[in-house]
C-alpha cells in the first residue's frame, strides 16, 4: 500500500520511482539534481514533519570528536607481581602479601626502564612462614621480620610513584601511568583481599590494569601457558634470575613488554579493572568488592 496519502505527492512518488522527474522540474537536468529534485518533492508531502538539521545528521560535536580521537598510549607502566603467604600442605587464611615489587617502563621509543621499587611485607595472621613459601619465594622469615606492614609498603610505593610524576599535585599535568600483571590474581585477588580484611580505601590508581597474558596471545600469537618463564622463553629471551621472587617476575614480566614496544605494540587500555559498582569489568563473571 502506498502511504503517500497527497493526492500531488502521490503522482510525485510514482515519478520518482519511474525515474522521471516530477511535473513543472525542467528536463535535462543531472540525475544528482533530479534526486534531490525528486527528494523536496516527496518532502512536501510530509509538510507537518521537522526538516531534519545537521546535528541530526552529523550529531553532536562533541561527542562525535570524544568517539572519533584516537586512543593515547600510556606513558607509563607499572609492571608488579605480588608474591604472598602459602603452604603446599594446608590452606592459609587470609593470604598475606609479603613482596611489594614494580618496575617502572617508559614506553615513548626506545622505550626505557626507568626505576625499581621493593619491599618486602610483614604478616600479621600467620607471621611465620612455611617451609613451602620460602623455598619458592627465596624470601626468608628474616626478611619479612624485618618488613613493614602493608599499609606503610603502600604508602611508600604511592611516594615512588609520586617521584616519578605519576601522581602530580592536584591541577598539574601529570603522565598517564597503568598496572601491568601476568594473569589478574595480583590486583583482582591478593591486593584487594588485603584492601578489604585491613579496611584499608583503594588508591584510585588501582582501579584498573592490564593483563600481559591476553595481549600476549594477541600479540605473539603464541599460547600463554606453562608459566611466567616459560612463556619469557618462549619468545627467545633467557630469563633472569630465581623465578617467583617478586621482583625477578616483575623484571621478566617487563622484559616481554619491551619486547612488545619495541615492536611497535601501543599499550591503550586496560583490561581489567574495579567499576563503580564494585564489579570487576573485563572477564568472564564480575566479582563484588
């Protein structure tokens, strides 16, 4: 059925669709112009309806330009790799961080390793640690003994990021920074199981990070599996030092992604991460905070 109900317009439509151009338009215009011809035509039918502006056309300005800016690499990346409190023979609870590690990437090119940090973590729930732990971490009761707690190795982290100009003053320019992890159970797990038994507020700065393991795959296309080290050796580059200490992962960790910078991969968002609601975005099921 036609809907076209002006008996004009109607006479106009059935032009159109023939290809002629409707009565009173002179002939030999361009097919272009008898298009547009045809389509004021067909408009005045409809004489009740708004003409459509170019906002609507276009959209917004604003947010058409907040949609079509490219994404910007980050700056920085914090790669760090918690090790905490465990046993092979029992469960311990509540898990206990103990190394506090992250090593710190420039990633403009040559992409560049700028700084270290460490401390290590005394426990409070279960102070001694196992045989098991010890002799994966390479951390010794001596060195936990004489850590410090988890609140003050955050705080000191906090200034090492400070010092570097990842957490500016307020209203001064400052570099775009995120975590970099190997699998999400440091930041999603261990920290935040710490955050909320000591009930201490998340650093907004821990709301999100990335998972080197997914980009991994993406990137080398190369499965990974078999471990931090063997997924280092993978990719032809000999790992350094004892692996499952903190800061021996961490530097591996961030051997990969000089790797990936230097072959030209943009680090430009995260894949994980806390969402206001308390859910973790980015996997499979959120998880509450």
């Amino acid at each position: 059925e036609d809907l076209v109900t002006d008996p004009p317009a109607r006479k106009r439509s059935k032009c159109a669709a023939a290809g002629r151009p409707p009565e009173g338009f002179p002939a030999g215009r361009k097919p272009a112009e008898q298009e547009h011809a045809g389509a004021r035509a067909l408009g005045q039918g409809w004489h009740f309806m708004k003409p459509p502006t170019e906002k609507d056309v276009r959209g917004n300005r604003r947010s058409r330009k907040a949609l079509d800016a490219p994404a910007r690499p980050f700056d920085y990346l914090v790669v760090l790799d918690f090790e905490w409190t465990c046993d092979n023979k029992k469960k311990l609870e509540p898990l206990e961080i103990i190394e506090f590690p992250s090593v710190l990437v420039r990633t403009s090119f040559p992409p560049k390793i700028v700084s270290e940090f460490q401390v290590y973590c005394k426990p409070r729930v279960n102070p001694r640690l196992t045989d098991f732990c010890k002799e994966l971490t390479a951390i010794s009761q001596e060195m936990v003994d004489a850590g410090v707690h988890l609140e003050d190795a955050i705080e000191m982290h906090r200034q090492w990021l400070e010092q570097h100009g990842l957490l500016p003053a307020e209203g001064a320019a400052s570099s775009t920074f995120t975590f970099v992890t190997w699998s999400d159970a440091d930041i999603m797990f261990a920290l935040h199981s710490e955050f909320s038994r000591l009930k201490i507020a998340r650093p907004s700065y821990f709301n999100n990070w990335i998972n080197l393991k997914l980009l991994y795959k993406s990137h080398f296309k190369k499965d990974a599996v078999g471990g931090l080290q063997a997924c280092v050796e993978r990719l032809g580059i000999s790992f350094q030092g004892r692996a499952h200490s903190g800061l021996v992962d961490s530097r591996n960790t961030a051997a990969i992604v000089m790797k990936m910078l230097n072959e030209g991969f943009q680090f430009l968002r995260n894949t994980r991460g806390f969402g206001p609601n308390g859910q973790v975005w980015g996997s499979k099921s959120g998880k509450p905070t």
